[in-house]
C-alpha cells in the first residue's frame, strides 16, 4: 500500500545518501548522456534507483539561461542524485566560470563543457560543436572555470566539423585543451555537419568511427577518454572498456531504463542484487508526492518512466493506463499504482512457481 511504499522509498533514499560515492573518473566507467528536456532532475532521480553508481548529467543549460534565468530549476536536484555532472554551453570564460562556481556550490560533482552539440541555435549562440573551431577559446574557458572551482571540469566533444574532421584536427584540439588542464574528454564518435543536416540527423547520418576514439586513448594515454555514440546495450559497453576509460550511453537508456539494471555489478564490481522494476516504481511513489507537492505534474514525472517495462508482459497497459489518466485533474500516485497493478511482477511469480515445484 502507500504507507509500505514510503516506507520502501525512504529506504532506497537512505543507503543512497550514505553510501560512498565512487570517483569521479570511476564513475565515468559509464555514464548517462545528456539529453534536452530527459534527463531532469525527475529522470535523474528514477534511475539513480536503478543504478547507484553510474554517473548523471544534466540538460545542457546555457551561461546565459543560468545567469539570468531561474537557478533554482537549474540547479535543484536530490542528493541522491550524485554522482552527477553538470552540462554548461557557452564560450565566454568569465561566464563559464560564474556558472561553474555555481555549479559546484550547488553540489555537482562536475562541471562537462560542450562542444559537440550541433543545432542551429547553438552555433547562433557560439557554442557548442563550433567550438570546435576554436581550440585556444575552449582551452581560455577551461582554464577559467578550473580557477573558479576545485571540481573536475571535462570536455564533450565530436570527431570533427565539416571539412575539419582529419585526425590531425582532432589530435591538435584534444592537445590544446588538454595542455589547459582539461583531463577528461567525453568523444561522440562522429564528426557533427553545421550545415545540412539537423541536430537528429547529425546523431545518425555521420558514421560512427569507433577506431578514432580508440587511437586517442592510444596516443593521448595520460588522458581519461569516454566514448559515445551508438552504445545500445551493456556488452557493448564491455567491449568499449578493453580500449578505453568509460562508456557514455544516451537514448537507449532513456527509452528502455532498466538496462541499468546490473551494471552496478557488472561495470563497477559491486556486490548485491538489482532492484526489480515493482521495486523501482514503489520507491518513486513518496519522491512523486514530494514533488506534486511543490507544484509539479504528475505527467511530467511519469513520461519518464514509461519504458521501465520495455519488452515486458503488462509493457503495453503500464504505458497506455498512465498515457491516459497522469493528466486528469486530481491524478496522483494512486494513478501510478493502478497502472502497476496491470503488471505481472516477474519476481513474485518466479518466487511462486520454484514455490510450486518444491
């Protein structure tokens, strides 16, 4: 009933916060990707149940939308959310290194600068894949944010843009931020096409080159290098992890979460069982209330969790029966309960049926 599912909440809540964090670089064995209007607080907070140890990141949020813009929603997370990183786009050192402080008085673990987002507005704005471009300014912003703040400051970035993809380009990029102290770059194996392709095709349309990344650990070994792009399941992620230091897995995740389940294990050595998705979900309901509470739909938290039965018996009904009924008036966590309930609970009837055979 509720009252057990608080109870179970603030269970998972507190080995969460009392559990000892990994580094930061152990962390980005593997990580989460950032990912526009995904991966919130309320995303972050429902799968940091799944996984413990994994690494988080936010949105990407703008110098200018942080500076002038409401902090507070930027900046608000659960402290169980950590580790997390938080993503900045701009290219004004004396900005980057304002939002940095505040990230990090906020309680981030990290501050991941981007320079590999490839949309319109961004490069409007001269941030993100641009950049690329302009090594020594990436580089200047590097150095001011690491003097602002003693949390890691890291680098995601592409393969190359436009006509600028040889290796040599990337070679001299990685070496210009790195010789400002940047020691952790996050490479999306692809190059990015500033113009004529859009920000979805550019994730899909420009081939993967996972060979590139690879030889940049080789020759950049005093580096921590991450890869991204393409990553869809966990022994993918294995196999990236014999060439180098972490793996970064974006969509894949968002649409089907509980491929989490395990890798605390598997990636990161420890010890235990997974958390099965009725657990999941029952440990939701009280963080559901909190912020229901504070203002926020029931809608814009459960959009998150509609793929946690993905390729399950009962998938289809969870989906539809919150698709349908989140938004009425007065939907709450009850609402949530009901579309459980039309799930079977593959850990209960496995218990029945040994049960059984016994």
């Amino acid at each position: 009933d509720a009252q057990e599912s608080r109870g179970l909440g603030d269970v998972y809540k507190r080995q969460i916060m009392t559990d000892l964090k990994p580094p930061i670089k152990f962390a980005h064995r593997l990580s989460v990707a950032p990912m526009l209007d995904w991966t919130n607080r309320d995303f972050r907070y429902f799968v940091r149940l799944i996984s413990q140890e994994c690494l988080l990141y936010t949105e990407m949020v703008t110098t200018g939308a942080l500076i002038n813009g409401d902090k507070a929603r930027f900046l608000g997370h659960d402290l169980s959310e950590q580790p997390i990183a938080f993503q900045l786009g701009g290219s004004d050192p004396k900005d980057l290194s304002l939002c940095a402080r505040m990230a990090e008085d906020a309680g981030f673990s990290e501050v991941n600068l981007n320079v590999g987002c490839p949309s319109d507005r961004v490069q409007s704005g001269r941030f993100g894949a641009c950049l690329m471009a302009e090594p020594v300014l990436v580089a200047a912003a590097v150095t001011a944010m690491q003097s602002a703040v003693s949390i890691p400051i890291t680098v995601k970035t592409r393969l190359g843009i436009d006509g600028q993809d040889s290796y040599d380009f990337l070679c001299g990029f990685i070496e210009t931020v790195s010789d400002a102290g940047c020691e952790l770059f996050v490479l999306h194996a692809r190059k990015a096409w500033l113009s004529g392709l859009s920000p979805k095709e550019n994730r899909n349309v420009p081939p993967l080159d996972y060979e590139r990344v690879y030889q940049i650990k080789e020759d950049f070994p005093h580096l921590h290098i991450d890869i991204n792009g393409g990553v869809k399941a966990i022994p993918e992620v294995n196999k990236h992890l014999q060439k180098v230091d972490g793996v970064m897995v974006g969509r894949a995740i968002y649409h089907d979460p509980y491929l989490l389940s395990g890798v605390d294990k598997a990636i990161f050595g420890q010890r235990g069982d997974s958390v099965s998705r009725h657990e999941v979900v029952l440990a939701m309901l009280p963080y559901i209330e909190q912020r229901m509470i504070a203002g926020r739909s029931l809608k814009s938290i459960t959009r998150h969790m509609l793929g946690l039965f993905q390729g399950q018996p009962g998938a289809k009904a969870w989906r539809r029966y919150l698709s349908e009924r989140v938004h009425l008036t007065g939907a709450d966590i009850n609402v949530v309960e009901q579309a459980l309930a039309l799930v079977p609970d593959t850990c209960l009837l496995y218990t029945s049926d040994a049960a059984d055979e016994e």
